[in-house]
C-alpha cells in the first residue's frame, strides 16, 4: 500500500534505512562482513564434510563388495578341496587305470586350489586397503564437521556480539572462527 502515500516500517526496516541513508557505524559493517565471510568458510567446510562422508561410505562399500568376492573365492578353494580330497579317497580304493585318472584330477585340484588362493588373498588385500580409505576419509570427515561447528559457534558469536555491543566478545568469535580454520586445514592436509 505505499504506493497511496502510506507505509508502515518495522524496527528492523528503519534501522536498514537508517544505515543506508546515513551510514552505519565501523562496528556492525565490519562484524556484518566477518559473519558473510565466515559464512562462505562454514559453507565450504560443509560441503567438504559432505564430500568425504559420501567418499568413506564408497570406500566402506567398495570393501564389503571385495569380502564378498573373497568370501566367495574362499569356498571356491574348500569347493576344490573337497573334489581333492574325494580324488585322494578314489585313488586309494581303485587301481589301474582309474587310480591313474583320480592322480591326475588330484594334480588338477591342486593347481587350481593354488590358482584360486592367489585371487582370494588379493580380494582380501582390496578389501583391507578399502577398508583403511575408509577410516581415513572418516577421519577426514570429523575434521571437517568440527571445522563447521566451529565455524557455526563463531557465526552465533558474531550475533550475539553485534545485539549486545559488547566488544569483548569478539575474542570468542575470533577465537573460535580461528580453531575451526586450523580445523579445516587439519582436514584438508588430511591430518
């Protein structure tokens, strides 16, 4: 309805007017600034605990996936096993000819029980280096989640700073914002 001449301001509305008109004081601009700029920190440190959430969990999926297939490898090779053992079993009870053909099928088992071995232990070694990415990323994560929260206390810091004017607040905020960066470059450096 301003548009007739008549218009109705809310506390809020004429402190911005107020501010815009005549300047705000260095004070709340600069408190203003810092929470946009720690915003924009919180905002990435965010996105980046996000990141390596998302990428342990691959990593953790990635791992069971190869402890799977090396579970199923390994009953492969008992599978083997127990052919060879029957194998073994004929070779006792036959002769001639027959003993002759469980020999050979033993000999088979064998090299192919050698054969599955060697692809069930280097499933077993993926799964365990997935499994160690995993933990890292986890790790990587909780640097960054404490880099956010930090971040997010030295924003509300700044909000309480700038209702109450008390200045010696600033310490907390900057303190805080200052622990979340260290946190965040732990986080990046993969500390």
């Amino acid at each position: 309805m301003s548009g007739h001449g008549f218009h109705v301001h809310g506390p809020h509305d004429h402190e911005v007017e107020h501010v815009a008109k005549h300047g705000g004081d260095d004070f709340t601009s600069r408190l203003a600034v810092l929470t946009a700029v720690l915003s924009t920190v919180g905002a990435v440190f965010g996105y980046l605990g996000g990141h390596s959430q998302n990428a342990a969990l691959i990593y953790k999926n990635e791992a069971a996936i190869q402890k799977t297939s090396a579970s199923n490898q390994w009953n492969y090779y008992q599978a083997k096993s127990n052919k060879q053992n029957l194998a073994e079993l004929s070779v006792t009870l036959t002769t001639g000819e027959a003993q002759e053909k469980f020999q050979q099928a033993i000999e088979r088992y064998k090299k192919e029980k050698d054969e599955i071995k060697v692809a069930a232990e280097k499933l077993e070694a993926a799964a365990l280096e997935a499994d160690r990415q995993s933990t890292m990323e986890m790790h990587v994560h909780e640097r960054w989640a404490l880099a956010t929260t930090l971040i997010q206390i030295s924003i509300a810091l700044a909000a309480i700073t700038l209702l109450t004017r008390k200045r010696w607040l600033l310490v907390g905020v900057f303190g805080a914002s200052a622990f979340g960066v260290i946190a965040g470059v732990m986080g990046y450096l993969h500390l």
